[in-house]
C-alpha cells in the first residue's frame, strides 16, 4: 500500500485498556478510562488512504495487511480535512499535527 502511494497515514493503536473515551453532554466533560464498549472487537489500527474512488478504496481496504479476520470500514474525510492531508503529504505546511 505505501509503495503505491495511496497511504496518507495510517498507525496502529495501542490495547483498549488503555483507551480513555472523552464525551461533552449539556456542557460539562465526562471522562472514562478504559474500553468504552464492553465488545471482543476493537480498531487495532488504521490507514488513511487517498483513491480515486469508493471503489478503489474498498479494493485496496480488502488487500490491507491486517490480522485475519479482519473487517475494514471506508469512508470519506471532510473536504476541509482532505485539503490539509493533501498539502501536508505534499511538504506544504497546512495544520499542525496535535500531540
């Protein structure tokens, strides 16, 4: 995949005991530490990729080295998003990346 030039980012994630989920309800922020679903299924990692179409990203999300079974999600980044990805990936700067 980043031989081809799709990938834009991508990284895997760390174990969902040390995830901290972070919500904002009537103002006020609710933390939890730890997994926020009781589930067996969890995102181990990602990849952003930038394709011509829905169907190419779909194609490559199924050749996407990953633990088998996998299951892989597509969908598409805001244009604004898009744009800073863009320039970034091409040395110009745009937003910085948090911490």
């Amino acid at each position: 995949m980043y031989e081809s030039g799709i990938v834009v980012s991508g990284n895997g994630l760390q174990s969902p005991s040390t995830a901290t989920r972070v919500r904002v309800e009537g103002g006020k922020r609710q933390v939890q530490d730890g997994p926020f679903a009781d589930t067996h299924e969890h995102l181990g990692g990602y990849f952003i990729v930038e394709t011509a179409s829905l169907d190419d990203a779909l194609e490559w999300a199924a050749r996407a080295p990953a633990h088998r079974p996998a299951a892989s999600r597509c969908g598409r980044l805001c244009r604004r998003r898009r744009t800073r990805l863009r320039e970034r990936r091409r040395g110009g700067g745009g937003r910085a990346r948090r911490p």
